[in-house]
C-alpha cells in the first residue's frame, strides 16, 4: 500500500491507482472485496454503471476500451524495465500512470 500522503487533496487518485490494477490483473483480493462493498457508494458519488470499475471509468470519462489499452501500455513498460535490468511493480505503475495522466 502507497504512502497515504500521496492522495491528500487527490481522493480519486487512489481509486484510479485501483482500476489500473484492476485493469492489469493485479488488484489484490482485499481491494477488490472493498471495492466491491463501496459499490453503491461509489456509483452514488461519481454516477454510471453497475460496478465500482464502471463508476470510477465515468467519473474520469473513460472509453470503453481503457482496460486493454492500460494492458498494452503495462505490458510495453514492462518490457522496457526488463530490457533495462529495472523491476517495476504493479503498484508503480498504476502510479505512474495515474500521475502522467492525471496531474494535479
């Protein structure tokens, strides 16, 4: 789990850092339970869909096809890391993602 002070004053980040994970394969039991329960809270606050990947998708106007592109560009990074000698991890990454995408 990231540094906490990371999401001051960027509620949404966490929870993009989370779809990102989901969108990879790698959001862990635990998120995906929580997730699962704040559901309707989260379909309360940001409005759209039937799941807490759909609600938070709108909230920031994803396309449909967001999951798969964030694979490919997983997948890209990786390879690059990997050609690098450098380990990146998927919690780094949803990070980085969500920085480079969603500046504050």
């Amino acid at each position: 789990m990231p540094d906490n002070r990371r999401y001051e004053g960027r509620p949404l980040h966490r929870l993009l850092e989370l779809y990102v994970l989901e969108a990879i394969g790698e959001l862990p039991p635990a998120d995906r339970q929580n997730l699962e329960k704040l559901a309707p809270k989260l379909k309360q606050i940001y409005g759209g869909g039937e799941t807490w990947h759909e609600a938070i998708a709108g909230a920031v106007q994803f396309p449909p096809d967001t999951p798969s592109a964030i694979r490919a560009m997983w997948n890209r990074n990786l390879e690059t890391a990997r050609l690098s000698g450098v380990t990146l991890t998927p919690q780094q990454f949803a990070e980085m993602f969500v920085d480079d995408n969603f500046a504050s």
